[in-house]
C-alpha cells in the first residue's frame, strides 16, 4: 500500500511547494514599511496631551473606503470636539466638521464611524445623545 501519495520523501514535497511559494511572494508589488506605520499609528492611536484619540476598526475601514484622509489640524478639531462633548455629560457623540461626520464613544476617546456628509443623503444619525458641530 502507497500512502505517501507518490512522493518519495518531504524533502521533495517541502521542495516543490516552497519554491512556487517564494515565486509568488517576489511578483507581489512592495510596500514601504514605514509609510504603513505611519498610517497606523495616525489612525490607533492620536496623541494630543495625555489622552489620545483612538479609531475603531470598523471607523478606519470607513475612512479607507471612502477615501477620507484627516489632517493634523482636522485631527485636534475633531479631539476638540469630543472633549466638547465630554465636558457637557455627551457619552456617545456625533462630531460634524468640514462636510465629514464622526460618531465619538466620548468615554474610551474612540471613533466609532466616519462618513462624508454627501454620501449620507437620509442625514439620520442613530444611537448618539449629542452633538458637536465644529
């Protein structure tokens, strides 16, 4: 009984595979590592003082799918904003600056959601118990 499926050895099959594998990774196109970082690091975790301003997965898959970049400035306005909304008891925040809205769970300094104000033609905002508009 053959029960090594034709191959004479892992060597081959480890051989076989692994070669085809490295084809492959070396025709994918190349990223710079630090631009990623830099990306990263912006959309986890903005510092400004002692507290920092965090985005949630689902708030930068947004902000990549509608091809919305923040500014440094937009930045501190929009941490602005929730301190805003910190300061009058607001625990979940809908934050409107520069036609972009921004759904703030005040408590965790965490974007929730993001969105352009045109894409969002019904103007209906669910579950926030204020607002800021900056």
């Amino acid at each position: 009984m053959n029960i090594t499926g034709g191959f004479s050895s892992i060597e081959q099959v480890t051989g076989q595979y692994l070669s085809k594998k490295s084809e492959k990774v070396s025709t994918q196109s190349k990223v710079n590592f630090e631009d990623v970082l830099k990306d990263k690091s912006k959309l986890s975790d903005i510092k400004h003082g002692n507290e920092s301003l965090k985005f949630s997965k689902h708030a930068g898959e947004r902000l990549a799918d509608r091809n919305i970049s923040l500014t440094d400035e937009q930045l501190s306005r929009l941490k602005e904003g929730t301190k805003q909304a910190e300061a009058k008891g607001i625990k979940e925040t809908l934050v409107i600056m520069d036609g972009l809205s921004f759904i703030v769970n005040v408590k965790n300094n965490t974007v929730i959601t993001a969105m352009n104000q045109q894409e969002n033609s019904e103007n209906v905002y669910t579950n926030i118990d204020g607002a800021v508009i900056i």
